[in-house]
C-alpha cells in the first residue's frame, strides 16, 4: 500500500469549519487524510501549533480561516495572513518543504472548495512523500 499522508487541519470556527461540514452535509467526496483541529479564528494558530504537529508526525498542516474581510473578529485572518510568510520562512530555515503548510480562506458557503483544498494537498503532500520532522 502507498503513502498515505496524515495533514492536520486547523480550521476556523465560523467560516472554515462551517464550509468543511458543508462538504459532508452535501455528500461531496474528498480525501480522508486531513484531521481537522477547530478553532475559533486563524489567528489563533500561534505558529508553534504548526511546528508541534509537524513534530509530532504530520505530513502537513492545512490552515484555514474566512475570507479577508469576512473574518468574525474583523482581522484575525489579516493576523493569520501576516506570521504565515513568516512560518514559511521559519520552515525553509528547519529545512521543512514549505509546501507542507498552506494557508487557504474557506466560506461557510464553500464545501466544495474546502473538498477540493484538501485533495490538492493531499495529491502535493502524498508527491513529497512522508515528512522527516518527527521528533522523538
Ligand atoms: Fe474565521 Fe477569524 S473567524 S478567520
């Protein structure tokens, strides 16, 4: 059997999560690899979150949050949109491929988006194969 890869999901409360259990009230079919975290904004993901669960064996680390503008704390997702340039610099310096880490904004109203992010990660994580991070 292939690679499977295991992505960590940190999704936003009011708009990311909301799309995500759209995607399985309206029976759309994405890949299984993706455990999802919920949280209540992307700003909230301190990037030690990231780093811990790419530590702790994950492949991959999907953020997700509201689309700018539309973020339930005005500007969490401007936060959130801020340290990621940051986190990917942080990454490339552990010697981490940055494409192990995406930032995506997702809609309540977008099921069908968050099911195709999470097949593109997961087909471009899977590519990369099983990350060397894990620590311990
Ligand atoms: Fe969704 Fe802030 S509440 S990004």
């Amino acid at each position: 059997m292939g690679f499977e890869p295991q992505i960590v999901g940190f999704l936003c409360n009011w708009c990311s999560y909301t799309g995500a259990d759209l995607a399985g009230t309206s029976r759309i079919k994405y890949q299984p690899n993706v455990r999802v975290i919920r949280v209540m904004c992307s700003a909230r993901i301190d990037p030690t979150f990231v780093l811990k669960a790419l530590a702790q064996g994950a492949d991959g680390v999907l953020i997700c949050g509201c689309h700018p503008g539309d973020c339930h704390y005005s500007e969490g997702n401007y936060k959130a949109l801020r340290r990621y340039p940051l986190l990917k610099r942080l990454l490339k310096d552990l010697g981490v491929d940055d494409d192990r880490v995406r930032l995506e904004w997702v809609s309540a109203s977008e099921g069908r988006r968050f099911a195709d992010v999470v097949d593109d990660m997961t087909e471009k994580v899977r590519r990369l194969g099983p990350s060397t991070v894990r620590v311990g």
